[in-house]
C-alpha cells in the first residue's frame, strides 16, 4: 500500500518533465533533413589531420638523447 502511494507521488511530481511523443507530418522531409546533417558532419572527419607523433611513449616530451624520441620524428 506504501509502495503504490510513494508510486503515485513520484508519478505526480515529475508528470510536469514528462514530454509529448513526437507526431512527424512530414517524414520524407524529416529524413531528408537527417541526411543532411550526416553529410555535412561526415566532410569534417574529411578536415581533421592526424596527429603527428613527436616523442617515444616512454616520456613525456622529446628527448634528444632518446634514440626512440628521435626515430618517432621520422
């Protein structure tokens, strides 16, 4: 009994949170729309470099005296 009135409390208080579901009148444009933006995030993964390697994993920085540090920057 104390289980279904705390349930019911809870239900209460946050029904306010609660969203409507979203009806789509027009899903051809929706899905239109999706590609788009799937597109136009795809041509930044064209734009990223990758990261040059500048030091060997053992340190922190580059060390002239580390012939790994050296080889990596090759």
């Amino acid at each position: 009994m104390i289980k279904n009135l705390w349930k019911k409390f809870v239900n209460w208080l946050f029904s306010w949170q609660r969203k409507e579901p979203v009806i789509l009148e027009d899903e051809e444009k929706y899905l239109e729309e999706e590609k788009a933006r799937a597109d136009w995030a795809e041509s930044f993964k064209e734009i990223i470099e990758p990261v040059k390697i500048d030091h060997c994993g053992t340190h922190l920085w580059y060390k002239k005296s580390c012939p790994e540090c050296r080889e990596a920057i090759k």
